[in-house]
C-alpha cells in the first residue's frame, strides 16, 4: 500500500514538473545551451528571465540565438513595429504569431518585449520618472516642557513645527518655533522664529537656493530679525544616507530693537549644511555666517547639531542637541552668545 502511494505521489511529481518545464519560456544560448525559465521583459540589450534554480537573472541579447514564449507576449522591433503574439524559433531568429500573419526577424532586431496586461518599458520609465518628480510633503512637531514647583518655581516649554516638500528637481522647507520660561514668576525665555528654505538643483551636485529667517526674542530686547539670503549650493557629499553642502551668497539683513535703534545692511551668506542617517538614526548639523558689508565686524553666527533616536513607534523620535547663537554687536545689557541644550519629542508624519 505505502508502495503504491510512493509511486503516485512520485507520478504525479514528475507530471507537475513536466508540466512546469513544458510551459516555460525557451532560450536558445550562441553557445548552444538552453534556458528555461519565464521572460519577464527585454530592453536595452538585456533579458531578464526569472527561473527555478537561480531566480531571476539578466541575458545578455546578443548571446541569444532564439527563444520562444509559452503565451502571446508584446514584441516592439527596433524599427518600430509592435505586436502581440507567441514567440517561436525561426530560422536564426523568431517568429512572432501576430494577428496580422506571422512576422519573422532576427534576435538583434528586438528592441523590447514585455508580459500581456504589464506596463512596456517605456511606460515604466514614465512612471518611475513621474513618481520621482512627484512632490511630497513630510511634516515634524517638535515638543519639549520642563518644570520644577517648591523653592524655585520654573517653568519652561519649546514647540516647533517642520513641513518639508521634495522632489528631484527642487526642496522646501519651512518652519516655526515658539519658546516660553518663567523662572520664580520672571520671564527668562520669549522668543518665536520662522523660516523659508528653498533649493533648485541645477545638477546633483549644484544647487541655487534663496531663504528668508524671521526672529522675535523679547528678552534681548529684539523685536525683529530678518535674514534674507540668495545664493550658490555645493554637495561636497551626496549619497543614500550623508549630504553635505556648502553655501555662498548674498544676504540682507534688518534688525529693529525694543530701544527704537535699527540695523539694516547688505552683507554675505555662508553656511555649511550635513545630515548623516544611520540605521536606526541621523545627524543634523548646521553652520550659517552673515556679516555686513556696512560693518563686516557685526555678524550673526548660528550653530545646531541635533541627533533623532527612534522610540518604540515608527511615527515617535527623541530628538537632543545643542544649538550655539552668536551676535557681535547685541544691544546694550545683551550677550553675545546663547547657548542652548535641548530634548525635544519629535512627531513625524506624511
């Protein structure tokens, strides 16, 4: 009995895998070696054909002599010509069972050959070319609260938010934060800023860019800082997980304090922009110098370097850094130099 079962299971086996070889794709080598396997598409010299003992691998055209298809499958011919039908051996090339009678032509002068109902390759390549042009808003709130009751009463809390727009052609980013802190009923921490960053690039490594910084802080007596810059961009580095780019331009800068004095002034813009994404996190540092020309001695330097760690939800991160914001010439009774350590919840969301 268990004889007889074994010689079945075993039958039926080797059916199946006839069956299997019999509705395979033929390909016919130069070399006189043969493939089986199924044709998933043909272009730009290259077969690629997905098989059962090496998955899918890619053929060289000119070293096929000829194949044959187990269904009708679309053909487009170098000279322009397209059709639907099985593909047969003919002769030192194929023949393609086309509606409007048989159509024979050499291996080489097959431009393309795609599966019934997907997509040719040049529609792919107009997809692929759409959806890496496609623009896509990512979006960040940034929250952090601190606060101490008993001898001392503190009380400090920083909101940001991040709305970033990119494409392969161009980015933009825009931006808010408010900051608050009392410290035993005095106001130690009033600051709100905003900012516009857009960059086009000219080539993957070239970019133009203009921005626009806006800042309220007062605690330093600062009713308004604007910081407008237009410019050149270098990718001194451009992979898959670091960038970084240097900037050069021009800038115009305004300031206008609580004391009723004014600044405003054409000046440069230089900065140096780096991000480095790891497995599980990234690296955000920033470096931006404005001088004036009408005083090159009054400049406004800022420094942050960030680093975003992942909680338990994808959507979560823990975002700590430290941000250094330098003013040469600050108004009477202000320092020079902020110094700020931050941990903030980040919420990230598409």
């Amino acid at each position: 009995m268990k004889s007889t079962t074994c010689r079945l299971f075993l039958g039926a086996c080797l059916l199946l895998a006839a069956g299997l070889r019999a509705s395979a794709d033929r390909f016919e080598l130069a070399d006189g070696s043969v493939v089986l396997g199924r044709l998933v598409t043909a272009e730009a010299g290259k077969f690629r054909i997905e098989t059962a003992f090496a998955g899918t691998i890619e053929i060289a055209q000119d070293k096929i002599k000829s194949f044959a298809t187990d269904e009708a499958v679309h053909v487009g011919l170098a000279a322009g010509r397209e059709v639907l039908g099985r593909v047969t051996p003919a002769g030192d090339g194929i023949q393609v069972a086309a509606p409007g009678g048989p159509l024979a032509a050499p291996v080489g002068r097959v431009a393309t050959v795609w599966r019934q109902g997907a997509d040719s390759p040049a529609a792919h390549k107009r997809k692929e070319e759409a959806a890496r042009m496609a623009r896509h808003w990512a979006y960040e709130t940034s929250l952090a609260m601190a606060g101490r009751t008993g001898a001392a009463e503190k009380f400090g809390a920083n909101l940001g938010f991040k709305a970033t727009r990119e494409n392969a052609q161009d980015k933009l980013i825009l931006g808010f934060q408010a900051e608050r802190a009392r410290d035993n009923g005095i106001e130690s921490a009033d600051r709100d800023a905003g900012f516009a960053d857009y960059s086009a690039f000219i080539t993957e490594k070239n970019v133009w860019y203009a921005r626009l910084a806006l800042e309220r802080d007062l605690i330093k007596d600062l009713n308004l800082r604007s910081t407008t810059g237009l410019g050149y961009g270098y990718k001194l580095i451009k992979s898959r997980t670091e960038d970084l780019e240097f900037r050069t331009g021009a800038s115009y800068v305004y300031e206008s304090y609580t004391n009723h004095t004014r600044f405003d002034s054409p000046g440069l813009d230089i900065a140096l922009l780096h991000t480095r994404t790891f497995r599980n996190s990234k690296l955000v540092n920033s470096l931006t110098y404005t001088p004036a020309f009408k005083d090159f001695s009054n400049y406004h330097a800022h420094h942050e370097s960030s680093l975003e760690l992942p909680l338990v939800a994808s959507l979560w991160k823990i975002k700590i850094g430290l941000a250094n914001d330098y003013v040469s010439l600050p108004p009477d009774g202000a320092g020079r130099l902020d110094t700020t350590y931050f941990t903030s919840l980040l919420v990230n969301w598409k």
